[in-house]
C-alpha cells in the first residue's frame, strides 16, 4: 500500500492548496509577534522624577523651563548612565510655603548652601513622565519600588508559554491540530481586547497569562500542522510576519486537519477524505492504486504521545536535552537584545526598525543555505555569531554608536536564525505520533528563558548597563557548540517510528526517489549495499 508521502508526491508536494494553507497559517505570527516583542513599547519606562504640587505652581508662577525646574528642585540630577535616584527621591521639604525665590528656592527654603545635605524622601504623590505617548509603566506607575512589577508583566507572558506549551502539545496530538488552533484564537483574541480596557494592574496580568497561555501554543501547533500537509523540503519558511487580522472563521474553512495526525490515529477513511480536498484543490486526481493509505505504525506501535517517550530511548533523549538548551538560548538572546535596546538609551522606534530589519536578511539566508548546505553548519555559525556580536556590544563604547548599533542588529540576525532553524529542526527529528508534543515540550524552556530574562536585563544593568549582554554571550557560544551535536536533518524525510528517529544520525543523506520512504527504508537500503559488498 503507498505511505502519505507517495501520495503527496502524484498529487503535489507544495501546490497551491499547501501554499494556500501554508499563507494563512503564517497569519498567525501578526497576533503572535506583538504578545512576544511588543514588551518594548508596552514597557517602555521614560525618564521621569516626584511630582509634588508645590513644585508644579512654583515651576509655573516663576516660569522655569524644564532645564530650570530639574536644576532647581529635583536632587543629584545627572544624565543618562550615572545616578538615577533623582527618579525616586524628592527633597523633604513643603514646597507649598510662600514668598519662595524663582532664583535659589532651595537656599530660601532650608538655608542649606549644599544641597547633598538635605535629606531625602520617597516620592508620595507619584511621577512627572518625560514621555509624550504612554506605556503600562506611565498608566499603573511602575517605576522605582514597583519597577520589579514590569519583570512580572513580561514574566506572566512567559509563564503561560510554558504551561500552554506542554498542554496544548497534549491537546494537540490527542484531540487534533485543527481543533486546538481554532480554539487558541479564540480565547487569543478575547484576551487581548479584555487586556486593552483591563482597569487595574491585577486584571491586566490575568489576562497577560491567558495570552501566553493560548498565544503560543496555537501559533506552534499551526507551524506543526504546516509540515503536515506536504513533504518536509518544503515547510521551513516560516520567516515572514504577516501583519494582517484574521478571523477564525477563516481558519475554520481553509484548513483541513492534519492527515498524517489521522494516519497516526488509525483513522485513515478521515485522512482519505482530506487528501482528496487536498488533490482537487492542486487540480489533481488520485488514481485507484492510491486510494488507500498504508498505516505509518507498525509492529503495534502505541499511537498515543507519552512525556516519556522524549527520554526513553538515547538519541531522542539526546536531541530532547539539547533541543531543550537551544529553545532556552533563543529565547534569553532573542527577548533580551529587544528589551536591552529598550533601556540603551538612543531612539527605541528607530533603533527597533533598524533591528527589525535584519530579520529579512537572516530569512534570506536561511532559505539560500539550509536546502544546500544543510542544517547543522548554519544554525551553529548563526548562533556563534549571535553570541559574539553580544560580546562585540557590551565592549564598544557609546562613543561609536553605529558600531554598537550594527553589532545588535547582528546579534538579532543570528538569534533570528537560530529561532526558526530551532523550529524547523525540533518538528524534524521527532516521530509523527510525538512531534507535536516534542515541540512543545522542548520549547517549554524557551518560556523559561522568557520568565528569567526580564530580571537578567533590567536587575543585571542596574549593576552594569553592559552586564545582560556579558550572560548572553556566554549562553549563545555554548550553544553554538551543543547544535553540531545533533543529526543533519537535510534531504531526509519525517520520522514515523521511534527507531526512524533512533537511526537518523546513521545513514548518509541519499535520493533513490526523492522525499520517498522513511528514514528506517533509507538505513536498511545502505545495509544492504554493505551486505552485498561483503
């Protein structure tokens, strides 16, 4: 009996109902990019300094301008990089007395001459924003004693990746690709409008974590179901965001379910009916000799996805560990270049375009390199250069800024690979009846990675600006050596069975027919070659 993949080859690999498909599930990145980087506008955190009422008449009855008004009234005020206390600290004083000098109100005010003698307090009617637009952190005040709050904002996102990621997997592969991505979309969106109009801090949490608690796993379950549909040469460019609304009606109509899910669950009169959509919207029709599929499971393979499973054996559990460290990497470097360009200090609209940017270039690459030159060699490079530029970075002085600017985008470049090369190749080396939950049990640390960043770039700069990109380094150079661990994934077909994914890594990369057969067809061909030899 013919396997999928023989079918999809009569009917086509990668026509127009799999790019028609493959359109609107990368739809999906329009609500999922702004929950995952959007952090740096939504946390935007302006210079800022107490307001008191006193201060606020003084300033216009004397009719200071602002350069004035900060000489005047707020302590140790310094530019950027040097102290910040005048943030959170106002003088103690009663700026409400009369008869106060437009010149020297301090003097008249305490007869203090120095001013580091008069004491401090902690701001109590809340804060001058110097920030003309608006962020969570001018709306609930985030700021000084409450600073740590934006880290728990971003950290919530991050929590609810994790604990989607691993139940959505499960939902995924146990009840359908189709039915957990509509469902996704739905709570997604109802989330973030409720987030919008959320009327405390408390509420605006909650609903955070419902969008990372559905935003994630849908978008990963959509990215499975696209290398589902045809053969897996094909279902590696998911690289461009498409920043466009669209409804679940339309995902309900354009998608079907994953026939290979079907196959795995022995429903195969279900995935019959899907790959005959599938043949008349390529305008193909299936012949007698393929009208019924081969089950993918043999020898009484059990069907349904076990968390051991991703251990159990050595090389999954191999590639599990590092899969694992590599989606921890991605996250920390990928979340952390944006937030630390958040606080660098220069234009956060240009300086997130510029960064941006780069991301074309890195799809670019991918789509020259990975089908000629292979997995492993470019991943590894784009993560070592990821790490150095972090190191570049942190050592250029401020003085050279397009030299630290072109090495961040460099960084984002590398990092930006390494996500979708992570994506691509996690969905690759797992078994059709696992690969949903592989994926998102390996990319549960990327959440995290999510959780710790927020803490590593805001806690650690306050230490030193340049320290956050110091770790980044570290953890990037060590990934760049871990990925040349893994088996080249170039050129060979999805695994169906535990021992495919066991016996990837053992034999070379060979086209007796191409995208045919399984990796087990492929090893016992070259066995028996080696037979024949002797």
């Amino acid at each position: 009996m013919p396997t999928l993949d023989d079918i999809l080859e009569h009917i086509g690999e990668f026509d127009l109902f799999q790019k028609r498909a493959f359109f609107v599930l990368c739809l999906l990145s329009a609500s999922f990019t702004p929950i995952y980087v959007g952090i740096v506008f939504l946390g935007f955190t302006p210079e800022h300094r107490c307001f008191h009422p006193g201060i606020a008449e003084l300033s216009s009855r004397c009719g200071w301008s602002l350069e004035e008004e900060l000489n005047y009234t707020v302590p140790e005020h310094r530019e950027h990089g040097e102290s910040l206390s005048h943030q959170c600290r106002r003088y103690d004083m009663d700026w409400n007395t009369t008869g106060l000098s437009c010149t020297n109100p301090l003097e008249n005010l305490t007869g203090y001459s120095n001013r580091s003698s008069i004491p401090l307090t902690p701001c109590q009617d809340g804060w001058v924003y110097d920030f003309s637009g608006s962020s969570i952190v001018t709306e609930f005040n985030l700021v000084c004693e409450d600073s740590w709050k934006l880290d728990l904002f971003q950290s919530c996102v991050n929590a609810g990746f994790f604990i989607g990621s691993i139940s959505i997997g499960y939902i995924a592969d146990r009840f359908g690709r189709k039915l957990c991505l509509l469902l996704t979309i739905l709570v997604n969106s109802i989330s973030g409008v409720l987030m919008a109009f959320a009327p405390s801090y408390r509420w605006m949490l909650i609903y955070r974590f419902i969008q990372g608690l559905v935003s994630k796993g849908g978008w990963l379950t959509g990215y499975i179901l696209k290398t589902q549909f045809s053969l897996n040469t094909h279902c590696y460019n998911d690289i461009f965001y498409f920043h466009i609304p669209v409804p679940d009606c339309l995902y309900c109509r354009c998608l079907p379910e994953s026939p290979r899910w079907l196959i795995a669950q022995q429903k195969n009169d279900k995935a019959m009916k899907i790959i005959n959509r599938i043949a008349k919207g390529n305008g193909k029709k299936l012949p007698p000799s393929l009208q019924s599929l081969n089950p993918d499971e043999e020898d009484g393979e059990k069907l349904s996805p076990s968390f051991l499973d991703l251990v159990r054996t050595p090389q999954i559990r191999k590639h599990t560990l590092i899969l694992m460290y590599t989606w921890f990497t991605s996250s920390v470097l990928y979340q952390g270049l944006i937030m630390h360009m958040g606080i660098a200090g220069g234009n956060i609209y240009l300086d997130f375009f510029y960064s941006a940017l780069v991301e074309f270039p890195a799809a670019l690459i991918l789509i020259l390199t990975i089908d000629r030159i292979g997995r492993r060699y470019p991943w590894a490079a784009a993560t070592l250069v990821a790490g150095s530029a972090c190191l570049i970075t942190a050592f250029v002085p401020d003085s050279i800024y397009w030299l630290k600017i072109t090495a961040a985008c460099l960084g984002r470049m590398g990092i930006t690979m390494c996500y979708e090369m992570v994506c691509l190749v996690n969905a690759e080396l797992y078994p059709t009846f696992l690969r949903n939950l592989g994926v998102l049990v390996c990319s549960s640390m990327c959440d995290i990675g999510g959780i710790i960043t927020p803490f590593i770039v805001y806690r650690l700069a306050e230490v030193w600006h340049e320290l956050p990109l110091i770790v980044f380094a570290v953890v990037g150079l060590i990934d760049g050596g871990l990925v040349l661990l893994l088996p080249e994934t170039k050129g060979k077909t999805l695994p169906e069975t535990i021992d495919d994914a066991e016996n990837m890594h053992r034999y070379c990369t060979i086209y007796p027919k191409r995208n045919t057969g399984t990796v087990m067809s492929y090893w016992g061909l070259l066995n028996s070659w080696k037979d024949a030899s002797q």
